[in-house]
C-alpha cells in the first residue's frame, strides 16, 4: 500500500522504517525544512529501546548518549538542597536506560530509511478526502496525490488529528505547566553527566552539560489555564523573563545570555486523550494519538511502539485496513492509557506549587540512597506491554 505520513519526528520514521520493512511504500511529509539538530534531551528505556534494538540502530544510540550519573537539586546559593544518583534507572532497567537528543533519535532511525522513503521536507498535509478505496490528500505545496491510508504522526498539534477527528481542545488534557528549552554555546558552569535544577514555588529552571561546549536550558512554570505559546523566540524571551524575574541562582545570568537564542521550544504540558485513534483509512500515532507528556519521561519509545505495532498489524493484516487499526487499538489503548494515568499521578510533585512542596520534595530525593525506598518513588520502569513478533505470526 502507498500511506501517507504527516510528520518526521519519532514516530513517523519509525513507521516509515517497519512498513518498508513489509514491502509497503511510506511516504514522509515534514513541515520543517530539514531535520532538526539539538534540542532538549530525552531519557530513553523501555518498549521503545527494545525496539530500537529490533532496528539495529541501538549502538548508534547508545554511542549519541549520555550516562547521565546525577540529578542534583540546588538552592539559591548554588548548594545542594537534594538530589539522587540515577543508578537507580540503570538498576531498574538491568542497564537499558540512556539519555540522548531528541533529534539524535529522530536522526538515526531517519538514517535507516534514508534513500529508501521519499521525504517531502517543507511541507505538510492540509487536506483529506476519503473516497472509494482510497484517500485524496492535498498538500500546503506539492500537488495533491492518492494513497491507501494516511497517517498523522505530526505531534502534540497534530494537523492530521484536526482534520480528521475535529479541534484540538476537544482532546487536549492540560496538566498545568508551560516548558521552555533552548541551548547556548560556551556557557559556565558546567557540570559533566549531572542534571543540575534550582527551583522556587512553582517555577524550575535545569542545566545540562551536553557535548560541544553547549549547554541545555529547560524551564518549567505552573500555568492556571492553557494559553498558546507566544508565536516567536521575541516572545518567548519576553514570556521567561517574566515568569522566572527575581529568581537567585543562575537564573539572572541564564536569562540574561538567553538575548538573541533562536529557536526556542515554548509549548504546554499536555496529553492527548481520545476514545479512537483511527477512522476510516487515517490513523494517529505517537503525541498525535495519545501524547503522554515529558512527565513519563517515555514519549519517545511509546511513539516508536505504536509505530512498531501499527505496522506491523498493517503487515499482517494484507490490505484489510480496519483490522489492522483494530488490532492496533486493542494492543496499544490500554498500555498507554496506564502511561497517562502514572504521569498524571508525577504532575504535582514535577514543580511542587510552594516554597515548603520544593523542600519536602528534595528532601524526599535523598531518600533515594535507599534501594527499596528508591524503587517505590520511581515507580515500575518495566514496560509490561507484550511486543508481539510480527515475522513469526
Ligand atoms: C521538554 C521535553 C522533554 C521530554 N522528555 C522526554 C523523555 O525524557 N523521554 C521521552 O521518551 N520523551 C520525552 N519527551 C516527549 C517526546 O519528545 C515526544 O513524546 C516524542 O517526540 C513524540 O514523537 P512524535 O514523533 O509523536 O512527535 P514529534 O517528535 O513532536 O514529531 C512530530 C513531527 O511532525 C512535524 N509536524 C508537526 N506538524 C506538522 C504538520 N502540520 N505537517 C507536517 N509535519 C508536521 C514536526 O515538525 C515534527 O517533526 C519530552 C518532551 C519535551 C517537550
């Protein structure tokens, strides 16, 4: 079948990658004009490494990654307040656990399908029209074209989604933060392999020391009600500044380096909830379908999950469609819905809302020097999902 898939971040490739793999023609579409470099940094374990295992594309990974050592909590005088060492992760997943660039996963699995999918970068579908066996879909620049099936693997504001199943805030879940993250170049201090974060009621600013001289910023502030992200990185200074003003620590220096950073990530923290995930000859996959937001700290392998599942129901199923999508749905809905669920749970102790919740939570990271006790506060790290083998059924 030729399908369509709106997005090249995580999931679309992923996806372009197994359904080539079962001798289905994908096509890409990306709005960006090119890959993207740099970025925030994800933590990477669970389904979503077992499958990168399966692709053949783990010791690339592992090889981009960091082995992060510590998350350190420090206070207004850059003491630290708490903290834990992330053996904890490493304990919990027998070492299958590493940490790495988002656009450096989104890269290598590219990497696997480069020159074997066609990639319209700069681009994007703005229409979708099912017709008798088959689907008309436009597109913001390239002539339109038919496919088989079309699937929306465009994020957390997917155009596929709207299109398809109707407005965005009809699924959107706010969980109450805004988040914020650029990188600088030749900023000090460093701290090597440690997560560095200083906090106040409600409001979190963390450094990470990548490789390069750079140096990752994320901030993170309780927002009452969802607003959209102010639409250029003018905006976006402007909106940190004001958020993070009077802070100690490094803040006045970050804020201050931040004049003239491009590209600035500036989004809500939230979820995607839906009672169906396909429709007809479209379905959604990754933060389009079902997004469970950096507080599972797993969006990246839950995306290259479904895209597994998804195609290799596809693969299985011939040209009947419906049952694929199905069986995808059965498989996926349950698992991911147990993902939100524990995220949700995470939300009011990510930045506690008072001057006392930040202490008692740092207070409590020292506790993780406990196994037992580091364990219960991590909760199960062990993807329980099933992943069937596709090439034996
Ligand atoms: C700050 C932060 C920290 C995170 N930490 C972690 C972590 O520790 N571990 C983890 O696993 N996950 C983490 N996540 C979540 C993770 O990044 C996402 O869950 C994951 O990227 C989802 O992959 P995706 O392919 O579905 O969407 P995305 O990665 O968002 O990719 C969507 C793609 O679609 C493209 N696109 C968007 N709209 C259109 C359009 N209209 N037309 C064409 N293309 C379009 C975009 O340009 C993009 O390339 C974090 C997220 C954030 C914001």
């Amino acid at each position: 079948m030729k399908i369509a898939i709106n997005g090249a971040g995580v999931a679309g490739p992923a996806l372009a990658y197994w359904l080539l793999h079962y001798g289905h023609e994908p096509v890409l579409i990306e709005r960006a004009p090119a890959l993207r470099t740099g970025g925030y940094v994800i933590d990477f374990w669970g389904a979503g490494y077992d499958i990168a295992e399966r692709m053949g594309i783990l010791p690339r990974l592992l090889d981009l990654g960091y082995q992060v050592e510590e998350v350190r909590f420090v206070d207004a005088n850059c003491r630290r307040s708490g903290g834990f060492s992330t053996d904890v992760f490493s304990r919990m997943t027998g070492g299958r656990f590493t940490s790495l660039q988002r656009s450096d996963l989104a890269s290598t699995i590219y990497a696997a399908i480069e020159g074997k999918v066609e990639t319209l970068f700069g681009d994007g579908i703005v229409s979708i029209e099912e017709e008798a066996g088959g689907v008309h879909v436009g597109f913001g620049h390239a002539a339109p074209r038919d496919f088989d099936l079309v699937i929306g693997a465009d994020g957390l504001h997917s155009r596929v989604r709207s299109l398809t199943f109707g407005e965005e805030a009809g699924f959107e879940r706010f969980l109450g933060y805004n988040v914020a993250a650029f990188e600088l170049t030749g900023y000090r201090p460093r701290d090597e392999l440690v997560y560095v974060s200083h906090a106040l009621a409600g409001r979190q600013v963390s450094r990470f020391s990548k490789r390069g001289g750079r140096t990752l910023f994320m901030f993170c502030y309780r927002e009452k009600e969802p607003a959209p992200a102010p639409e250029d990185d003018a905006g976006r200074r402007e909106a940190l500044r004001r958020e993070f003003a009077g802070m100690k620590w490094e803040v006045p220096a970050i804020l201050e380096a931040m004049d003239g950073v491009e590209n600035i990530y500036f989004d809500r923290v939230s979820q995607i909830e839906m009672p169906r995930w396909t429709k007809g000859r479209v379905a959604l996959i990754g933060d389009a379908a079902a997004c469970v937001s950096l507080l599972a700290g797993e969006g990246c392998g839950l995306a290259m999950t479904e895209a597994y599942v998804l195609a290799g129901e596809i693969g299985h199923a011939g040209s009947d469609h419906a049952t694929a999508f199905s069986r995808y749905e059965e498989r996926m809905r349950p698992f991911l819905a147990d993902k939100q669920a524990a995220a949700r749970k995470f939300a009011s102790s990510f930045v506690p809302e008072t001057d006392f919740g930040i202490a008692f939570r740092n207070w409590m990271m020292r506790l993780m020097v406990i196994p037992p006790v580091a364990n219960f506060l991590v909760g199960e790290l062990n993807d329980t999902i099933d992943l069937p083998d596709y090439e034996a059924a």
